[in-house]
C-alpha cells in the first residue's frame, strides 16, 4: 500500500460506523467512508464536537449538518497549496491521499533531466496539476467541469504558479485525446482520474469497467517517443489495482518499454494506528 503520511495540515483522526472523522487545517469534518465497515468505539470526543458533519438522505444524496465551517480555507503540502470547500456529495475539493503519488511523479520529473510534458486527464481541481508543475513540468489540464478548473487554477495561484506552463481545458477527456492524436500531440507522462460513471457534455455516457481498457489504449497514441510515466487511479470498488495493472501492461508496455506497479492508496488513521484503504493507482515508469 502507498500511503500518504507526509500531511501536516490534514489528518485522519479516527474512522468507525461507516464514517471517517477528520482534521482539515483547523477544521474537524466527519464524512461517510464506504471502505469503513467495522464499528469500533467513538472514543475521541471530537466525534462529538466536530465542526460539520455529511449526512446521507434516505432519499439519495446529503448535506452538510451542524456546519460552523466557513465558506472554504487553505490547506499546505509542503510548498503546494488548495482551497478546501465543502461541497455536495461530501467533497472538500481534495483527495488527500493522492499526495502519495504526487510524491512519486514529481522525483521522476524533477530527476529526468529534460523538459517534460503532462497530461493531467479528469483532472479535478488540480492537485495532480499543481504538484506536476511545481516540480517543473508544462502540464495540459482538462476537465469537463468549468467549475472544477476554475478551482485549478485558484489552486495553482495559492501554490505561486499562476504564470507557470498549464494549459486549462474544459472539455470531454475522450473527445480531447483524439483532436491531440491529429494534431500530432505528445505527451511525457500521463495522469488518469477517472470517475466511476459520467456523463459527457453532450450526454455520453462513461462507466469505468465498462470504457478504461478502450480509453488507455487511446491514450497511448498521445505518449510522447521516450515518455516517463504514466498513473491511473481508481475509487471504483469493482476495479482492483491488479485489474489496471492488467491494462496498463497489455496497453502500454507491448508499445513502450518499462515497469508498472500497482498497490492501493492509504492515509494513516491516528486512532487505530492502521491505514485507512483510499483506492488504488497503477504506475508505470517508461525506459527502465
């Protein structure tokens, strides 16, 4: 398991019922955690004086109750630096163990010794996009929500790198990849955060089991002649690590010589002492 136990300005505190209690900065949040099936006992007594909690509607949905949150705050990782907003679906605009991978992309980058260029797919408010450039890369953003960049680029200035080299798309990650195939477009390393299910802005339909085998593969015709790496994530629970490893290695490495390895994600939990599952990514590094 890769686990992101570098924070400073964000811990899991505890995690029991099906919910994870967290700090945020200076903020406590408790937020529903699928991956917490065990019932242990709610003996830290910020369960009870946390500052906002996410409730599920029998209904479908949530919402945020006994909030004393203000309308969003900053959170540091080392130089890099996000806005975190509660919004619906129990979302703060972060995934915290991402920072695991970060970590990971950002010494190739810094270490290969040329210019190198990201692709940043799905790539949300940008914390892939914004570590990726504070390492030294020129990096292409794309997201179909223009919120979501929007929010990118806020992060980016935070961290001080607003006139650093990204390019902000809001498009159709599919429909984005094939104009960059005819226009002959290359990439050096590749970032994947796919959802579980989406929609399109013109109503395609995305399912992640169903559309990632089909989607790598067309994907590898933007990797650049020597690329670096190349990292997919996901939160889907029917798609395991050793699953996308499957792809990456029949997609990628019948192309382009290298090594993948896949594992899940984890943040330490301070309660129990053990490691919170939090997904699962597959890495490639190209050339070795």
């Amino acid at each position: 398991m890769w686990i992101a136990d570098k924070w400073k300005d964000y811990t899991v505190i505890d995690t029991s019922g099906g919910e994870k209690l967290e700090k945020w900065g200076k903020y406590t949040l408790i937020r529903p955690d699928p991956q917490v099936i065990w019932k242990t006992e709610k003996n830290n007594k910020l369960w009870r004086t946390a500052d906002a909690s996410y409730r599920r509607s029998s209904s479908g949905g949530g919402a945020w109750s006994d909030n004393k949150l203000p309308e969003s705050w900053v959170i540091s990782y080392g130089d890099l630096k996000f806005k975190i907003k509660p919004m619906g679906f129990k979302h703060t605009g972060l995934f915290p163990e991402q920072a695991a991978n970060w970590d990971w992309f950002s010494s190739l980058i810094r270490e290969a010794g040329r210019p190198i260029k990201v692709l940043n797919l799905f790539a949300y408010t940008g914390g892939a996009t914004v570590a990726a450039a504070a390492a030294g890369a020129s990096v292409c953003h794309v997201d179909a929500s223009k919120g979501m960049v929007q929010s990118a680029k806020e992060n980016a200035a935070l961290s001080g790198l607003s006139d650093a080299p990204i390019r902000y798309m809001v498009d159709d990650c599919k429909k984005f990849v094939e104009r960059e195939i005819r226009r002959g477009n290359k990439y050096d390393g590749i970032i994947m955060d796919p959802p579980s299910y989406g929609r399109g802005p013109t109503g395609e339909v995305w399912k992640i089991e169903e559309n990632i085998d089909e989607f790598v593969e067309l994907v590898s015709n933007v990797l650049s002649d020597d690329p670096l790496f190349f990292l997919l994530n996901s939160y889907t629970t029917g798609l395991s690590a050793s699953t996308m490893r499957y792809i990456a290695e029949t997609r990628l490495l019948t192309k382009f010589s290298g090594k993948s390895v896949a594992e899940e994600l984890g943040l330490p939990v301070v309660e129990s002492g053990l490691p919170l599952p939090c997904g699962s990514s597959v890495r490639v590094v190209f050339g070795e």
